[in-house]
C-alpha cells in the first residue's frame, strides 16, 4: 500500500483511514529497523514554516499523521482533504494492541517525574500481554545518555512525550540509536494515559470539537489554540491567490 501524501503549507501529510494508519504502524512494527511517525496540529505546520529542520524531520517521517481537526479543515480548505484525522492518541492505542497481540516491548519517554511510570503502569493494565521495558521523565540533560538507556531496554515501540518540536528532534537525532522499530511523537498523551489530564469526551471528538473542550479545561491554552484559526485563515488565503 502506498499512502497517498498532501502536501500542506510544505508539510506533507498522509491520506490514511484510521485503520489504514494502524496497518502501516503495524508493518514499520514488523521490521527491524528504524521507523518514526509523528503527529501534527495547526501548531507543528506554523513552526515548521519557520524552522526547516523541522519541516525536514516531519517530512523524513515514516508516517505523518493529522493530529488536529485545524490539519483537516485548512487541508479540505487548500482544495488537498485527507481522508481523516488520525489523532495521535488513537493510533497509539492501535499499536499499544498490537504489541499486546505479538507480546512486544514498549518504552515510555517523556512528562514529569512518576508520569511515564504511572501511565506505562495504567497500559499494562489496559493491554495485558505487552511488555513495558522502561520509562523515563523528560527532563534531562544529556540527550544521547538517555537513547542508550533505552537502548538497553530493548523496545520494540517508543513514545516520545516532550512537546513539539524537541520530540520531533529528539527522535530524528537519538531515535536510531535507541534500537526501537517505530518511535511516535505524541505530546501530552503521557499526561492522559497517566489518568493526570482527561481526554475530551467521545461526543466532543466525534464533532472535532477536542480543542474547545481542552479549552475549557485549561483556559492557558488560549495562546497555543489561536494557531488553529490562523491556519484557517492562511490556507483561504493561500487558495484565493492562487485563484482557484
Ligand atoms: N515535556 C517534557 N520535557 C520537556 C518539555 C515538556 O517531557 O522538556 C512534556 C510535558 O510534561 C508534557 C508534554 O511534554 O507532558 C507536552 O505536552 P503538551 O501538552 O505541550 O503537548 P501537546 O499534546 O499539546 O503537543
């Protein structure tokens, strides 16, 4: 299967259902070496305008999944729709599966101090027969002490929890190093799975209305949330000069 790409403001994004995504995290599982998926919001597409480094570790990455709905309307908007979101918190359910299903080994990287322990804790439980091999706080000081920490542990998966875009860095410097098959960047998911933050009920999800509930619940997010009618914005702006 060759997964069709759109390419949004020099970020290109996988075209996958959720199931498709799931299939294409299973095969990179089921190859030695080493994989990465990342997962962009509005935010990610803003920064990666700016930051070609960026915009070069998401384009390198085996899968690019469309983590916000703010991805889906500007790509729908561009005139380039992709078939569905993919959030990044269900397609890490869907390879917590299947490493339940092959009894395969997970590391969790990233969060506060007793974050990583308390969800890896709370997945084992959800998805008894994976193995968790290791976690660790993502606050250190030495990037690379860190990847051979892991590698010692021998993961199959890894969650790379530190915010965008040092996740993203991280995994493009350190990632190979760490012996993992498929490294994800997934932002505050640790903080979810560790019971710490909620997710947004099914009923905001299914109407892509998870920004405003995350909304309400942490009113500081404001500031990061405008991002999202910004990209709005610049894709009309984008599609009327280009005149169609
Ligand atoms: N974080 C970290 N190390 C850092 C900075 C942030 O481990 O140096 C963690 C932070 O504790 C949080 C996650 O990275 O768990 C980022 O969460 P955020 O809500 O920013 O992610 P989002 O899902 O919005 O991208």
């Amino acid at each position: 299967m060759v997964p069709l790409k759109q390419d949004i403001f020099g970020v290109r994004i996988d075209s996958l259902t959720r199931q498709q995504a799931a299939q294409a995290g299973a095969a990179l599982l089921d190859q030695p070496d080493f994989h990465y998926a990342v997962t962009p919001n509005p935010e990610f597409l803003l920064a990666a305008e700016k930051d070609p480094e960026f915009r070069a570790i998401l384009n390198g990455a085996d899968l690019t999944l469309p983590d916000g709905i703010g991805v889906i309307y500007a790509a729908r908007i561009l005139g380039r729709p992709l078939q569905g979101r993919v959030t990044g918190i269900d397609f890490a359910g869907d390879m917590l599966a299947r490493l339940q299903a092959t009894g395969g080994r997970l590391y969790l990287l990233g969060a506060k101090p007793g974050v990583a322990q308390l969800a890896g804790e709370n997945i084992v439980r959800q998805y008894p027969g994976l193995v968790l091999c290791g976690t660790r706080d993502g606050y250190f000081q030495d990037p690379e002490a860190v990847a051979r920490e892991i590698a010692q542990a021998k993961p199959d998966l890894l969650f790379v929890c530190l915010g965008a875009p040092k996740q993203e860095k991280w995994i493009a410097q350190w990632g190979p190093l760490t012996g993992a098959r498929l490294a994800i960047g997934l932002g505050g998911v640790l903080d979810v799975y560790s019971g710490q933050v909620e997710r947004a009920p099914e009923r905001f999800q299914k109407l892509g209305l998870e920004w405003a509930y995350r909304l309400w619940k942490q009113p500081s997010r404001i500031g990061r949330m405008a991002k999202l009618p910004l990209v709005l914005v610049k894709a009309a702006k984008g599609r009327v000069t280009k005149g169609d």
